[in-house]
C-alpha cells in the first residue's frame, strides 16, 4: 500500500483507490481521520490537522468521527472499480444507487459507520424479508451490496470489522421461475413480427440475453460455420440512453454455435432486416435503427399475452436453452459456457475445450427444437 510518510501522521492510498489521513496522538497512537476521493483532498485534511495541532486543537479518538453511510456511500458508487479494475458499467451504478435510495439510506443513511452494528443490520434484512418488505430476493441484493460497502469501511480503516456477519443474508431464494415448453417458444414466435422472431429464437435456442442479442452486429454472425460471437450488449441507463458495453462479465465473451434449423431463419433475417456492413445490427426497428428495448417489450407482452402465458419473461426462454442444452448430454461446465455463465479462472481454463462440444451440443438440439407437427 503507498504511503506517504510525515511527521506526525501520513496519507496512505488505499485498495479502493481512496486516500486515507492518519495522524498520530500526542500518546502516540496513530488515529484515522477519514478517507478522501481524492490526494489533494487528503493532503488539505491533513494540513488542516497540522494547523490544529498548533493550536492546540489536536483531535482526540472521542472527537473523530467517521463519515455516514450515506456519504460514503455515494463517494463508494462513484469509485467502485470492477475485478477488471474498470468503472461500473451504468447500469450497474442505476442499480446500485436505486437499491441505495429504496432499500438501505432509509434505515442507515444519517448513521455513522462506526455506529452500525450486526443488531440493527439483522432488524433492516428482517424487515426487507418481511410481509411489507420488497421480498428475499431484493433483501440479499440490497445485504450483499451494504455488505461490500462496508468492507471497503473496513479496508479503508475507518471501522474495525464489518457488521454484515449475518449466515445466508447474501443468498437468494432459488428461481422459481416457469420454463416454457418448445412448443411454446414457436406458438410465441408465430405471434412476433417477422423482424422480431429470431430474438426469441436466439433466447430459448442459443441462451443468449436480451442486451446480447439486440447488440449484435452482422460481423460477429458467422453462418457459413454456424457460430456467433458475443463480444457486446447494449442496454438502456435510467435516462433512457442507449449504451453499447462489454458482456456481463468475462465469461459472457464467448463464440457459440447455433443450431443449424436456427441457422436457416437467421439467414432469412439478415437478407430482409439487418443493417449492411460488418457494423450492421442485426435487429433493427422499422425505419431501420437498430432495435429498441421498448419496441421489443412492447411487441413480447402482446405475443405473450395472445398466446395466453402472460407470465413468460424473455429471460426465462434463457432458462429453456440451458435445460435443452443438459438434456443433450451436456456436462455442467458446457452449459454454464453456452450461458455465459462461472467465474473468469473457469472461463479461462475451460473455453477452448468447450468450443469443440459446443458444436455437439448444437448439432444434438436440432432434434429438440424442431416445431412438432399437429
């Protein structure tokens, strides 16, 4: 950790890439006076110390406080770097700072962080799992980001341990979700629009999500060899602008091969709807922009709706393509790369193996995905 030394004290630069003022008691212990976002912020903090030990002002550990919760949360937000050391994606900022507003500044705002303890942590994730509370699911998004934010409290010295130390706070319940049939998937595709039909193929078939799907370019479609290559998605923020990003993680990177019933409708799409040139999207609206989020729901809720499962997501046609995949023989690891699901070390170490059964997977879902004459 760098740190610059001085006398009487010293700014360190944290982990979180904040930097930290200490000073050093006339009894010499060495005392946090908080973290800053910046080095010239810390260095005026610490010059303010200096001037205030001179005039007899030296604060004592019953004088410092540490921040709120709700500032430091923000500053945390704005900060917060990735295991690939880049900024939060927009989206996930929207995310973070919505679960913040709805679900955590309320109950923990105005406190202090070193005032936060595991009692009242363990009354907040009760009452977000309880009859009035937004249900299990946003209570362990809402516990795992508190708890992330106070572990960077913790790196940054300003509390000794993280109160978050509730057993299974973090856990979401397990998906309940329903999982259409095939026989569905193609009755939902017959009420589409034509421009839109290979989405929910390309969602129940193949397993990719909405933002892959909708940024795809004709580039990355290869159907001479039958694959496609997920290297984008592209999203809306909470204003409304469209934003073209990096996979959800590094094992959303991925080439995967389609089935070749699948390769057929996705032939037809690009000669009547896709953009020209390698930059081209794939799926566009009317006027022949690329297609938008909104459009898209709009078109599926009344699909949906008309063939009578209005409770069917998009994404639970993802859940659809990882059961195919299974029952084709497919070990776990296999699906979880046709998803574009694991962690980077997995990704990594089982990619290039995956590949070539990827294929066999593809080849073996064409006896499944075939629409069952009446």
């Amino acid at each position: 950790m760098p740190r610059e030394r001085r006398a009487g004290g010293g700014i360190d630069r944290l982990p979180s890439g904040r930097y930290r003022v200490r000073i050093v008691t006339p009894d010499g212990r060495r005392l946090s006076l908080g973290t800053h976002a910046s080095k010239r912020a810390a260095e005026a903090a610490y010059a303010r110390s200096v001037t205030d030990q001179a005039d007899g002002k030296l604060a004592t550990p019953s004088a410092v406080t540490t921040p709120t919760l709700g500032d430091y949360a923000s500053s945390w937000v704005e900060t917060r770097l990735t295991k690939r050391g880049e900024p939060l994606r927009p989206r996930v900022k929207d995310l973070y700072l919505m679960q913040l507003r709805l679900h955590i500044v309320p109950t923990f705002g105005t406190r202090r962080l070193a005032r936060i303890t595991t009692a009242q942590v363990r009354g907040w994730n009760a009452r977000l799992r309880g009859p009035d509370g937004p249900g299990a699911s946003t209570a362990a998004k809402c516990y795992r980001l508190l708890r992330s934010i106070l572990t960077t409290a913790v790196e940054d010295g300003l509390i000794p341990a993280n109160p978050c130390t509730i057993k299974g706070a973090g856990v979401e319940p397990a998906d309940e979700r329903p999982i259409p049939t095939v026989a569905q998937v193609h009755d939902l595709v017959e009420h589409l629009p034509e421009r839109m039909r290979c989405v929910a193929l390309l969602a129940a078939f193949v397993g990719l999500r909405r933002g892959e799907i909708l940024g795809m370019r004709l580039g990355d479609v290869d159907l001479d060899r039958r694959e496609i290559a997920i290297v984008r998605q592209r999203q809306l923020d909470r204003h409304g602008n469209h934003l073209v990003c990096p996979p959800k993680s590094d094992a959303g990177r991925r080439v995967l091969t389609i089935p070749a019933a699948l390769a057929v409708d996705l032939r037809g799409h690009l000669d009547a709807f896709a953009q020209p040139g390698d930059d081209g999207y794939v799926f566009t609206g009317q006027k022949g922009g690329p297609l938008a989020p909104h459009v898209w729901q709009d078109a599926w809720e009344k699909a949906r709706t008309e063939v009578g499962i209005p409770e069917i997501h998009l994404h639970d046609l993802r859940h659809l393509a990882g059961t195919l995949a299974a029952s084709t023989g497919a070990s776990t690891k296999e699906v979880m790369y046709r998803l574009g699901h694991g962690t980077h070390q997995a990704a990594l170490r089982y990619q290039h193996a995956t590949r070539h059964r990827d294929r066999a997977i593809a080849d073996a879902l064409d006896e499944l995905i075939a629409p069952r004459s009446n």
